[in-house]
C-alpha cells in the first residue's frame, strides 16, 4: 500500500478528486452534536422547567409571602386604633377621600349602598366589628365584587377607609336592604 492518497474514479473538467477523509476529531464531534441532541430532547423535560411550572413556583412564592405580609399588617391594626380613627378628623377625611374615589361605585357616594351593602344601617355582612370592616377591606370577598384593597392600597390607606365606613354606621340613609346580621352602632 502506498502513502501517496488514492485518485477517486471520476474528474470533471479532466480535474480528479483525491479521497480525504475527514479526521478524527471532527467525526467524533459530529457523532457528539447528534447524541446530545436526542439526549437533550429526552431528557428537557426532567432538567428544565416549563413556563406553567415557572409560574406555579412564583404564584406560591406571591401567595406566602402575602400571607406574611397580611399577618404583619393585621398585628399593627386593631379595634383600638380603628376606634381612635374614627375621632380623629385628618384619618376620617383621608378615608372618605380614599372612598370617594374607590368606594362610590358599589356602595354611592353617602355609604347607602348600590351593588355593595348599605353601610350606614345597622346590618353587617362580614362581623361586627371595626376589624371585621378592616379585614372585609384588606381581604375582599370572594365570590363577590368586594375588591382586596389591602393588594392596591397602603395599610395605612386601608385603615382610613375602615375607619371612615365605621363612621357611616348607624346613620341609616335610606337605600339597599338590609343585609347581613344586627349589629350595634360603634361609638
């Protein structure tokens, strides 16, 4: 056998083609490139995770931390402070403000309510208490179109308009039925 490399068959032109082979090394990295293909397709699914999988994780992060966040924000509020609020004229008019621009929609500018309840009777839905109000503002309903405020609002916001809607009770202006249970006026 010679070392001289072989002339292929044919030439075009009356030029003739040697026969080269391709080396090693490159053969090789071919032959990887289509095995890790095929490896990578069977097996992405178990290394890398979906979109649907990606949010799943992030919703549970969100709804963790929001819990924690709830539970922190509901340890500084209580039935003390709301009541404080409600003589206190600056937080009144910041949550009527706050209800003027939120509020009205469901419950009409005066608290008698529309599709929300009448606020200014002596009925309550959710509780009875100034932190039941809170708690119904901060969570929302649901199944209901009660927004959770406490998502858009600072606390601080949330808690005037608590303190605010306290104030209307018992003022009784006609409108919605009652609904809910008897409930005193807070004083």
């Amino acid at each position: 056998m010679s070392d001289e490399p072989k002339l292929l068959d044919h030439s075009y032109d009356g030029i003739q083609e040697y026969d080269n082979p391709l080396p090693g090394w490159w053969s090789a990295g071919f032959w990887a490139t289509i095995i890790f293909a095929f490896a990578y397709v069977a097996l992405s699914p178990l290394l890398v995770s979906t979109p649907d999988q990606k949010y799943r994780a992030a919703l549970a992060d969100y709804t963790s931390k929001k819990e924690r966040r709830e539970i922190a924000d509901a340890a500084n509020v209580s039935e003390a402070i709301l009541e404080r609020g409600m003589h206190d004229p600056k937080v009144v008019d910041k949550g009527a403000a706050i209800f003027a621009v939120r509020c009205v929609s469901c419950h009409t500018a005066d608290g008698h309510g529309l599709i929300g309840p009448n606020l200014t009777d002596l009925y309550q839905l959710h509780g009875s208490t100034r932190m039941d109000l809170f708690t119904t503002i901060r969570g929302g309903v649901l199944g209901t179109p009660m927004l959770a405020w406490g998502e858009q609002m600072p606390p601080t916001d949330v808690v005037a308009v608590a303190t605010f809607a306290a104030t209307l009770r018992g003022k009784n202006i006609p409108g919605k039925p009652p609904q809910g249970h008897l409930v005193e006026a807070f004083k």
